[in-house]
C-alpha cells in the first residue's frame, strides 16, 4: 500500500511540473500576444499629428505633485531633482521628501537648491511619521524639501501626498530619471478618462546609457552580465507582461520607480502602507476599494512614457532587490488575500491575483520540487530519460521564444536600441538566462518565501549618474 | 500518468516536432527583427529627406507637384501629409493654396479616405486624423458619410473631432451637437478641445458671434447635459472668447445649483479681464466656487477684506490657503490683516497666514 502511495505521488507530482510547464508558458505566450496586438494600436493612435498636437497644447494638462522620496540618495539626489525641474510640464511641483538620511542627502539639497525654511501647512489626510521642517528652494519656486523622521518609502511618499497641492500625484524614485515628456504622456490620460484612476509608464534599465544635463542621450545595453540580463527582465516584464494584463484589465503592479496615481483615491485607501511591497499593495487596495464600492475605475499601464531607472550591478545587490520584490509581493497577496479567487473583484481576482498566486507565489516551490525531483527518479531509476530530455528542450526553446517575443516588441515598436550588437546580445541573454541566471534568481525568491514577515528595505549602492555626460 | 502520454505512439514525434519549430521561429523572429531594424531605418531617412523636399518644395516652388515624386509607398504619404499639415498649420495665402493643391495632384486624400474604410479600425482612425490635420472643407460630406457608416465608437469621436475643424457656420455647429449627443459622453477634454476648435474656426472666419447663438440655444435646452454646457464655458476660456462676456454672465445667472458650470464661468470671464462675479462667487456655498474666485480675487475684490479675511477660517484647506495667497497679493492693508492672523488664536488661519507671508517674503 504505501509502495502504491509513492509510485502514485511521485507521478502526480511529475504530472503536476508537467502541467504548471505548460500553463506557465502558454500565459506568457498569451500575454506576448495581447501585449503585440495593444502596443502596435498605442504606438499606432499615439504617433498621429491629432495627438502630438494634443500633447503639446498648453491647455493639455492637469497641475501635478511630483514626489521623490530620498533616503540616503545624496550621491545622485542632485542630478536627479535637476532632471525633475526640467520635465516639459506647464504647471508641477517637485517634492523631495528627505526620509531621515543619514549621508547629508538634505545638506545636499540645501545647498544646491538654496533652500529656506518655509511654513507650508501640511494637511495629515494619510498617516506618516513626524515632520522636521519643510523647505522652499529660492531658486526654483516649484521645487519644495519635506525633512522627516525616518519611516521607509510609504511612509515618505505618504508626507508627499499630505505636502503636495495637486490632484494628481507621480512617485518617483530618487535614482530614477524621468524622459522630459514622460509626465504629459502619462497624466493627459487623466484628462482622456475620468475613471482612470492610476497608470504607470515603462522602466528601462539606466545602466549603459549615456546621462548629460539630467537626460538620457544616448542609449546602450550595459557591458556586464547581470546587468544587461536585467535589460531583458524588464523589458519582458513591462511591455509582454504589464501590457498583457493591461489588455486583461487585471493589472495589479504600477512600478514604485514611476506611478502617476489620482491623489483622492490614494487618500481614500488611506495612502501606501509601510511594507517592501508598498507599489503592488496600493493597487490592489485601489482595486478593491473601487470594486467594494461599486466605483466605475481604470487602471492602466502606458508603454510610451518612459522612466530610466538604475539596476543593480553587482549580484549580492540583485539578490537582495529580488529578496524585497518577493516579499513585498507575498506581503500584498497575504493583505489583500480577500481578493483571492473571489470572484466579486472579476477578472483582477480571477485572472491576475490568481496569477500571482499560482505563478509567482507557487511558482518557485513547484520550480525547486521539479529540480529536486530530477535526481531522486533517477536515483530509484523512475526518470524516463528521453521525456526528460525532450521537456528540458522544450522548455528552453518556448522560453527563449518568450524572451525573443519580449525583445521583438520593444524593437519593433520602440527601437530603443539601435545598435545590431545590442539586439544581437539581447537575443543571446535569451538564451543565457536559463543556465545559471534564473536557478539563482529562483532560489532567492525561494528564502525570500521563508524570510518574507522579514522586514527592511537594505540598503542599495548608487553610481553617480551624471559625470559630464559619461556612461553610467 | 505521464505514460499515457508518452507510449502514445506519435508522442515523441510531437515533442520533436515543437522543438525544432520553436528553435526556427526564434531563429526567424530574430532575422526578421535585424530585417526590421535595416527596413525602418531606410524608411525614417527616406520619410525625414521626403518631408524635407515637400516643404522646401511648398514654400520655394511655383508648381511643387511637378517637382515632387508620386507617392507609392505608406512611409510616403505619411512624410508627405506631415509636411503639408504643418506647413497648413505655419502658414497663410498663396503657400497654403499649394498645400491644399499639392493634396489633391498627389493624391494624398484618396489614399486616406480609402483608408478611412480599412477594415482595422486604429488604421481608419489614423487615416481620420492625418485628413482632420488638411482642414479640407472638402472633406465634410466625406467624413459625414464615414460617420453614417462607421461601427467603431473611437472612430467616430475621431470624425467629430475631425468636423470641428471645418465648422464655419451655425448649420455646421449644430451638425455637430447633433453627432456628439448620438455619442456616449466621453470626456470634458474631448468636447472642451471640440468646441475649442469650433471657436478658433470661427474666429478665423470672422464668424465667433455664431457660437454665441449657439450658446444661448443650448443655455435652457434640458436634453443639453449640462456637462456639455459647462465644457462650452471651458472652451471659451481656452479660447479667450471676448465677444461671449455677456453670454458667461448668464450662464452663473442661470446655474446657481451647478458648482462646475460656476466656476467654468468664473475663470472664463476673469481670463478675458471680466471680475464682475467674482464678489459673488467668493459668497457660494461650494468651496470650489470659491476657490474659483479666489484664485483672482487679488486682481478685483480687496474692497472685501473681511469677507476674505474670513475665509481664512473655511472648512477647506484649499481655500483657506488661497485666502491668504490672495490677501498676501493684496498690497499693504491686506498684509496687515495677514499678520493679525498669522499672531491669532485660530492655528489653522494662522498657518495659512504665516504660509502666504513666507510665500511674498521668499
């Protein structure tokens, strides 16, 4: 009988790896799909003269508060509220919210800023730690410092919310360098539909790109590994990825580095909560306020506007990054789990909580336990070698095709990178990230599933990304 | 389980199968991505060197249509139609005639109207928008006749919007009010930017009293939402509209109860130089209304310091805030009473005040 038992568990399992291989693969496909059929109709509508002409208008806009929060940024906090103040936008204000640093980041501030003190009311509608002072700079009136207690990013971003004086809010991380347009694309959706509610733009690895004057002016794949690896990640992750599920309205991230988001609602969830996953957890609350309430809302993913982000270069950096990601992800799931498989909350539970449950939760155990498995049937001699052969290929091949999908849309539509050699090495990292990269990314989303009521964000190293317009 | 599978007897002729599809398909998604690359980088050079022709052409040729090749390929036509909509937006007289001229010999607008019938819609909505930028009066019964036949909703708010660059007499502006009631209400934008283009079409032809009319038609009418209405007065602000002073002010007369056409009505008349309901508004039980209003009290209302002054101690955040930026814009008397309420007892007056004054001082 328990003979029985182990030959029956050891090929349902097989069936099970079997199974969860062929859904995985065959989303993503779908996704690809959806994302080629919405990306060619953006790009199509948003390059026509009617709609450059519309962006360009002066009447075009609603007034937005552009929130940096900053702790410990201040080797690259200059550049980056420098390349802020230079965003092509009629009417905003930059709010850098200085979260306790301890490296002198507001010193920084107010140095190159000539900053003074100034008696602003802060209105407390969402709830963050205390004050220490607020700061106007004299030089640029739109530029405002918020000085705070440290409370991690949600709390930051949250004392932005209550400094702020516009209806519409964009955070944005303090290493990250927004294109000039990037704000007009995204916030003249505001003013295209009244029931968006939240919508983010891509984030595209800064790394290998040449930086001058707080822009970005020429564009290259990074020369390490591990970073030009993570230019297909996320390239994947943006354009198949958050464009699919934009297509299936099931959208349940809006990055942390670039989000433009309508303040009231933010307000009427009470703001981010002080988590690693602070980005995903918002939406889902946003989801599901709006769902409770029967609130008529959109949340949308852009593929157009665009924000440079640094990546991290070296490997114990990418780890610790991916470690927080899986958190934050499996701290939003486990808050939000009334969303799971709930079908009052339509296609977003159905479809997209589902997948984050199914795929990225489970996904790494289901992952690990195929692994595992590979030497134990072979062990006790149960491995069918030819299969085992053929599914390995077969994984392989669907995945690189995956990745080559991903990559294809962004140079079809986008041509960002120009040069043959890097779509050359794009295509070889296609290949490459299944023979090390992802056991190891795999594994580190595999602690982070044991250590996720860890809390703390670490702490990242920066490059300064402005030396004269040299390559970062 | 997995042997039902695999003693099926084509099984591993399958598996072979996919995977050798799958590792030519990827081979043939990335020749085609470098063919791609080539492809399109020849065409941007061919399209920037074409616009660049058609527009010398246009501006220095008598006759450009005999200079200029025949276009045949899509990247053509769409290098051509940017460089005459934007020489169509530049310039005037005898350059525009040629532009207009220039449409027709190359046949750009049959290419476009026949792609207004192509059966993707986002290639008939493009197709709309590069005919919309030409202006061609030419081109009213054709986009009329689109409509009539046009499934996709998109499409049609692009034809709409299309038409309200053409309008140039009463009958075209009620067409229009006609085709847009048919339609689920869009977005404020969307009718603001169609009525802005209305006014700014009949600016140019001499013809702005029309809307006028128009206005006063739709003032009482109820099957008009009143949405649309408050998007009119917006419009008119967009547009500066100086001849509709009188109308703005019966719009706030006949709207007490709607906050929204209120203060589209207040900013209308103050960007023309008209604070006449300002006083009144800064009154309205809306706190929107008056911050409307605040916004240019500054400019009109420092005879009622106290009423301002009060504000100062409103339920809202905003218009308290603005109270005091108003106040601190109001000269020497105004500043005093600031002061008063930066030392008073209320904390939430004197914030503001103490804000608005760091505000002028800075």
């Amino acid at each position: 009988m328990k003979l029985f038992l182990l030959w029956l568990a050891v090929h349902a399992s097989q069936y099970v790896v079997f199974l969860y291989f062929l859904v995985v693969n065959s989303v993503y496909t779908a996704l690809i799909l959806l994302a080629l059929r919405d990306i060619v109709r953006h790009a199509y509508l948003t390059t026509s003269r009617v709609a450059r002409r519309q962006l360009a208008s002066e009447f075009y806009f609603k007034p937005v508060s552009v929130i940096v929060p900053a702790h410990n940024e201040a080797a690259v906090i200059t550049a980056s509220v420098q390349a802020l103040l230079n965003l092509h936008y009629p009417e905003f204000e930059v709010i850098v919210v200085n979260d306790g640093s301890t490296d002198g980041t507001l010193e920084r501030l107010r140095l190159d800023f000539s900053l003074l003190p100034c008696a602003k009311p802060v209105r407390l509608q969402v709830p963050h730690e205390a004050i220490r002072g607020v700061y106007r700079s004299s030089a640029y009136r739109h530029l405002i410092v918020v000085d705070k207690v440290n409370g991690g990013k949600a709390d930051a971003i949250n004392a932005g919310i209550n400094a702020s004086s516009y209806p519409i809010f964009c955070s944005i991380d303090a290493d990250s360098l927004l294109e000039p347009d990037a704000l007009l694309k995204s916030s003249k959706l505001f003013l295209e539909d009244d029931e968006l509610i939240a919508t983010g733009g891509i984030i595209r690895i800064l790394n290998g790109c040449t930086v001058r004057d707080g822009a970005v002016t020429e564009i290259g794949l990074p020369r390490g590994f591990l970073e030009a690896m993570q230019v297909l990640e996320y390239t994947r992750a943006f354009l198949s990825g958050r464009t699919g599920w934009n297509a299936l309205k099931s959208l349940l991230i809006i990055s942390g580095a670039f989000g433009v988001f309508r303040k009231d609602m933010v307000v009427a969830v009470g703001g981010y909560r002080k988590t690693v996953g602070e980005d995903m957890d918002l939406v889902m609350r946003l989801h599901r306020h709006c769902r409770d309430r029967g609130i008529p809302y959109k949340i949308l993913f852009v593929p157009d506007p665009v924000c440079w982000t640094q990546a991290p270069f070296s490997l114990r950096m990418l780890l610790k990054q991916r470690n927080r990601w899986h958190r934050g992800m499996i701290d939003a799931l486990l808050a939000n789990r009334a969303m799971i498989l709930n079908r009052k909350y339509g296609a977003t539970s159905l479809i997209g909580i589902s997948y984050f449950v199914f795929v990225e939760f489970l996904g790494p155990l289901i992952e690990l336990f195929g692994y595992v498995s590979i030497p134990i049937l072979y062990y006790f001699g149960m491995l069918n070698e030819r299969f085992f052969v053929m599914l390995v290929l077969l994984a392989v091949f669907w995945g690189i095709s995956i990745n080559i999908g991903a990559v294809f849309l962004d140079i079809y539509n986008f041509r960002r990178y120009k040069k043959t050699s890097d779509i050359l090495r794009l295509c070889v990292l296609s290949a490459a990230e299944f023979f090390g990269y992802r056991q190891i990314m795999l594994l580190e989303r595999l602690i982070a599933t044991v250590t996720f009521r860890k809390k703390g964000w670490g702490t990242q190293d920066r490059r300064v990304f402005e030396q004269k317009g040299t390559t970062v | 389980m997995l042997e039902i599978l695999t003693q099926s007897p084509h099984f591993y002729d399958y598996v072979t199968a996919a995977v050798l599809l799958l590792g030519a398909f990827n081979v043939a998604e990335i020749l085609f991505l470098l063919w791609n690359k080539a492809r399109v980088e020849r065409s941007d050079l061919k399209r920037q060197n074409l616009k660049r022709l058609a527009s010398t052409a246009l501006i220095t040729a008598t006759d450009p249509a005999a200079l200029l090749p025949r276009p045949a390929a899509e990247e053509e036509f769409a290098a051509y139609s940017e460089a005459i909509a934007s020489v169509l937006d530049s310039f005037e007289g005898e350059i525009t005639i040629k532009a207009v001229q220039l449409i027709s010999d190359l046949g750009i607008d049959e290419h476009y109207r026949r792609l207004a019938r192509h059966r993707v819609w986002y290639k008939r909505g493009n197709a709309i928008d590069i005919l919309s930028s030409f202006k061609l009066k030419s081109n009213k019964e054709f986009f009329l006749a689109v409509f009539r036949s046009e499934t996709s909703l998109d499409v049609r708010y692009r034809i709409i919007y299309g038409l309200s660059r053409l309008t140039r007499e009463h009958a075209d502006i009620r067409a229009l009010a006609r085709l847009l009631s048919g339609l689920p209400y869009l977005t404020a934008k969307y009718t603001e930017d169609i009525f802005y283009n209305i006014i700014t079409a009949l600016k140019a032809a001499g013809n702005e009293a029309e809307f006028g009319i128009f206005m006063r038609e739709i003032l009482h009418d109820k099957t008009v939402l009143n949405l649309v209405k408050r998007d009119c007065l917006t419009a008119c602000y967009a547009a500066s509209c100086e001849r509709g002073r009188g109308l703005l002010k019966e719009y706030y007369a006949a709207f007490p109860d709607e906050p929204e056409i209120l203060i589209a009505a207040v900013k209308a008349l103050a960007r023309i130089g008209d604070f006449s309901v300002t006083a009144d508004a800064l009154k309205n039980q809306d706190w929107r209304v008056r911050l409307a209003a605040l916004k240019h009290a500054h400019l009109c209302c420092m005879d009622m310091l106290p009423e301002i002054t009060a504000m100062l101690r409103d339920p809202s955040y905003h218009v308290r805030l603005n109270a005091a930026l108003a106040l601190a814009k109001g000269g020497d008397r105004c500043r005093v009473a600031l002061r008063e309420a930066a030392a008073g007892p209320d904390a939430f007056a004197a914030s503001a005040a103490a804000y608005a004054l760091g505000q002028e001082d800075a």
